[in-house]
C-alpha cells in the first residue's frame, strides 16, 4: 500500500493491494485522517515517523497495527520519506 498524505494530514492519494492485504478500500480512505488507518495505540509512534521524515531520506520502518474497524487489526510496517518540491509525506 502506498499513500500521500498531505499537508493537512489528509490522504491525498492511495495505491496498491489495498483491499486484498488489508481489507482496507483505497477509495473509502482518500479524504480521511491519515492517522484513521491506524490504531489509537499506534499513533504516538506514527507522530514520531512523520516529524523525522527529512526531503529525500527514509524514516522508520516502524511495526504498527492497523484500525481494527478497517483491517481487523492486522500489523503493518511502515516507512515514510518525504520527496522535493512536494509538502506531503509518503508512506508504504
């Protein structure tokens, strides 16, 4: 799975096997709170990975469980980078 999140922290773009590894639709999360696909346990963690991610690097990976109501609770690691000339942060 791979998302944009931009400036707002809103997903601005999602992409990949979405449904069939997460259960997650690409199209019902586009709009939300980037956050929203994760865990309340989990966010502090995911702050922390946001505010690291520097133009160009690589920041994490990092083990985190996805929102029960979305994906069952299934773990993912996530890694994010943020790219030139672009305010949003990827996430994969």
């Amino acid at each position: 799975l791979f998302v944009e999140v931009g400036a707002d922290s809103k997903i601005v773009f999602a992409l990949g096997a979405a449904q069939s590894l997460t259960g997650i639709d690409t199209a019902a999360i586009t709009g939300s709170d980037w956050m929203s696909i994760f865990s309340k346990s989990d966010h502090n963690k995911l702050k922390g990975l946001k505010a690291k991610a520097r133009m160009g690097e690589r920041c994490g990976p990092v083990l985190v469980s996805l929102d029960e109501t979305l994906a069952d609770g299934r773990q993912a690691i996530v890694t994010g980078m943020r790219m030139p000339q672009s305010n949003s942060l990827y996430i994969t």
